[in-house]
C-alpha cells in the first residue's frame, strides 16, 4: 500500500496514514458555502447574548450593587467593544470554521491553538446546558402545556433544535434570526413599558455594607464588589465573540463577518444600556437582584402579572430559545474544527450529506443534556462556562497583538481601531475578569479548571502528535512557517 501520509514542516503538523489528510478527508469534513451574509450574521451575533438581558445580569446588583454593576458593565463593554475589533481583523485574514482557535493557532503554534479552542468549547457547551435549564422554569412559570421543569423538557429542548441544525445551516439561521427578532421587540417594549414607572431613588436602593472598604449608596460592597460583578457584566455581551465561527458558511467572509461583528456589538451594547436602566429604576434594585425574571418583576410592583409582564414572559422565554439555539451552533462549529485539524478525535469533524456536522452537533448536545439533567444547577454551569470565555478572550487578544508584531505586512481587508493599543485594552481586562470568577464561585472556577487540565493532558500526551496537515487552519500555520523560512534565507 502507497503511504499518502502528507507532510509538514519539522515541529508542526503530521497526517494520518492513507487518505486522511487526502482530498476525500476534507470533502467528508465540509460545511455549506454561503449560506448567510452580513445580516444573519448580525442577527446570530445578537441571539448568542439575548437571554443574557432577560436574566442573569442582574444577580451583579448582590455582588456590586447599581453602581458596582453599572462600571462592571461599561468596563466589560469595553473589553468586548475592544475584542471584537481585534477578532473583524483577525476573520478576514483567516475566515475559518476555527474562529478564535484558528486565530492562536496562527499566532500562538498548536498549544496556543489548542488552549483557546479547548476554552472557547468549554463556553458552548456549558452555557447551553445552563440556559436548557432557564427554558424549562418559564415554560413551568408560564403553565405552557401543563409542562413542568424536568429532565423530559431539557431532552426535548436539545431534541427539536439540534434538529434544526441537522436540517441545514441556512434554516437554523433563519429560525435564530425570526426568534431573535421577536426577543429584541420584547426588550424594546419593555423599556417603554419601565420607563414609565421609573424613579431614579430606586437605583440605589440597596442596603449598604459599613465594613466594605469604599461602600457608599452606589457602592453598597465596596470597591471589590465592581470587581465581583464582572462576571455578570459580561451576560450583557457573553457569546457574540462566535460570529467568526460561520465563516465557512458565509458569502465574502473577509467584508461580511466585521461588519457583522460590529452591527452585533452596536446592537447588544444599546440593549444593554436600555435594559439595565428600566429595569433598576421601574421596580428599584433590590427588589430585582435575585429574581430569575427580572424585567417581568420590574414590570409588577404590586406582585400581579400585567399584559404588558406576560408579553415580556412569553418574549423572555424566545430570547431563551434564540440564545440556546445559536450556542449549539457555535459549539458544533468549534468542535467541527478542532476535530478536523486533529486536535479533537477526528471522526467528530464527519459531515451529512445537508453539509451539517452531525456528530459536532450530537456529542455536545449529549454532554450538555448529561450535565443539565444530572446537575440541574445553571447558574453554576454558566459561570464555568465565563472562566472558559474569559480565557479564551485573553489568548485571541494576544493572538491580534503577536500577529501585528511578528506578521505587520500580512494582507488585512480590515484593520482594528487604534491597533495593538486596543487588543492590549481588551486582555488586561479579559486577565481580569478571569479572577473575578474566583471571587463569585470558586468550586465553578476550580471545576473549569479541571476539565482545562484533563484536556490538556490529552492534547499533550496524544492529539499533537496526530495533527492533519491540510486542515485550514494547518495550511495557514505551515505557509507562514515557509515564507519565515524563505526570509531567513
């Protein structure tokens, strides 16, 4: 038998034996061309964050209190305001299914590489799991169907919209695009509807902490507590760094994904401002830091459901589906990818004759379902699924500074604002919201961890040493290593 393994440069990659890295090993791992421009990708940018306004942001006021809250979120803003512009740059010069891992594999070698892909998974498929969880206490809430919250719904959920998936990567845009739509309306209305009844006294409304250092009425905990509310800081903006994962899938990825990228951003940051400040004000902090529905709350003081809280309900249970619907996506495509390039078990990366990454989407779904049934603690779940973002943000920031340095004349269709300046903004505050989730759930934090060393031990002892040269992402590493050379000589 002839050996087609296919070769790499020395201390990067090598192929399997056979046709594993041949033309029919690719043509088995390919997704669906163009399938979305610039506006479903905006609109997949904004449905990875939705829920994130419906719930979960306003457990920040117990750690940080308005104001605490309110500079963790503007801080945290600028982080991801800052990072997505690095991350439109670092697409159109590498528009692959890797996204953020193809970036640090570019710049940072395989482990680079590895390291954030492995984070970036960590993140979608936690965060799916958790919000599987949230779906299954408003439809409980709301009495659809007589349902109750279980482990049945949890499986119907991940069911009927892997599905979708299955079906095909322009359908399931479509369907997080409508979904979305109808969640962002929601949130629109609600703000009307809030700010009707707001009373800026209810801002700060929350008891303060006379031994926290610097506590006052805006900082009822202090000046650490804007440090502890990072982590919900980041629910406002959490997930829209996956839009670079269609870029396989996209009509001109090098123009369409950044300007996707920064609609997304633009849209998310306006939500966000808009939500914070009528929900605060209608019903006063601390009526809403620890409600699982916070802008229904805000929109029933006396405690009795009005139209106007029920259409919030019923939108805040779309917002859910939109978000859950576009993070299985996002997981199945980081997967797909690592997979494919070897750093995953490659058999993970095969895809269906509709060109959908079937068991990148089933694997994750059975994880997140396991995890979602057996545990039943989402709050938990999300926030290791924050220590994997926050890593993550931090390697792909780097990856932006060490190709502007190591690569300045690269081809660049798109060219971050203020340059390294703004990718060094973007991982010192990214290395800083890392240790803030040690200050919210240190057993969340630690379990990340573990899972982070279990992988990399397999990355090390294993999949690096059985890398396939001819996935994108390898091809990209093993030019820029041969026009290195080239130089050299």
């Amino acid at each position: 038998m002839t050996d087609e393994r296919t070769t790499a440069p020395p201390g990067h990659t090598t192929a399997p034996p056979g046709r594993a890295a041949g033309d029919d090993y690719l043509e088995r791992r390919a997704l669906r061309r163009g399938s979305a421009g610039w506006l479903l990708l905006t609109g997949l940018g904004v449905a990875y964050v939705v829920s994130g306004d419906f719930s979960g942001w306003n457990f920040g006021l117990a750690e940080g209190g308005f104001g605490g809250l309110a500079i963790a979120t503007v801080l945290m803003g600028v982080m991801y305001t800052c990072m997505v512009f690095s991350l439109a740059e670092l697409s159109s010069i590498l528009p692959t299914a890797g996204g953020g891992y193809g970036f640090a594999r570019r710049a940072l070698g395989p482990w680079g590489g590895f390291l954030t892909g492995t984070a970036i998974l960590i993140e979608y498929v936690l965060a799916p799991a958790a919000i599987s969880l949230f779906i299954g206490d408003y439809v409980e809430s709301l009495g659809l169907f007589g349902l109750e919250s279980g482990w049945p719904l949890t499986l119907a959920c991940f069911l009927i919209f892997i599905g979708i998936h299955l079906w095909g990567v322009g359908e399931a845009l479509r369907f997080s695009f409508v979904v979305t739509g109808i969640a962002v309306a929601a949130l629109l209305v609600f703000a009307v509807g809030a700010f009707t009844e707001f009373d800026a006294s209810g801002l700060n409304d929350i008891k303060v902490d006379p031994e926290a250092f610097g506590a006052n009425s805006w900082l009822p905990y202090g000046i650490l507590g804007i440090w502890a509310a990072f982590p919900f800081g980041m629910w406002f903006f959490l997930g829209v760094e996956g839009v670079p994962l269609a870029a396989e899938e996209t009509r001109d990825p090098a123009r369409t994904l950044p300007k996707a990228i920064r609609w997304s951003m633009l849209i998310l940051v306006c939500l966000a401002l808009l939500t914070f400040f009528a929900a605060a004000g209608a019903r006063g902090s601390a009526a809403i830091q620890s409600a699982g529905n916070p802008l229904v709350e805000a929109l029933q003081p006396g405690g009795e459901p009005t139209t106007l809280s029920r259409i919030v309900n019923y939108a805040g249970l779309a917002g859910l589906v939109a978000s859950f619907f576009s993070l299985i996506y996002a997981g199945s495509r980081q997967l797909f990818a690592l997979s494919r390039a070897g750093y995953l078990p490659k058999f993970l990366s095969l895809t269906s004759r509709r060109k959908a990454p079937y068991l990148g989407l089933l694997v994750p779904g059975a994880i997140g379902f396991a995890l979602a049934a057996s545990s039943g603690n989402g709050a938990r779940m999300l926030n290791v699924a924050v220590f994997g973002a926050t890593i993550s943000y931090a390697l792909m920031a780097l990856s932006h500074i060490v190709l502007r340095r190591r690569e300045p004349h690269l081809d660049r269709p798109y060219r971050t604002p203020g340059g390294v300046l703004t990718s060094s903004v973007a991982l010192v505050l990214a290395c800083a919201a890392l240790v803030a989730t040690f200050l919210v759930d240190v057993t969340a934090a630690f379990i990340a961890l573990g899972v982070y060393v279990v992988a990399i031990a397999y990355f090390g002892f294993y999949s690096r040493k059985h890398l396939v040269a001819q996935a994108p992402e390898e091809e990209f590493a093993a030019l820029a290593a041969a026009e290195a050379e080239l130089e050299r000589n």
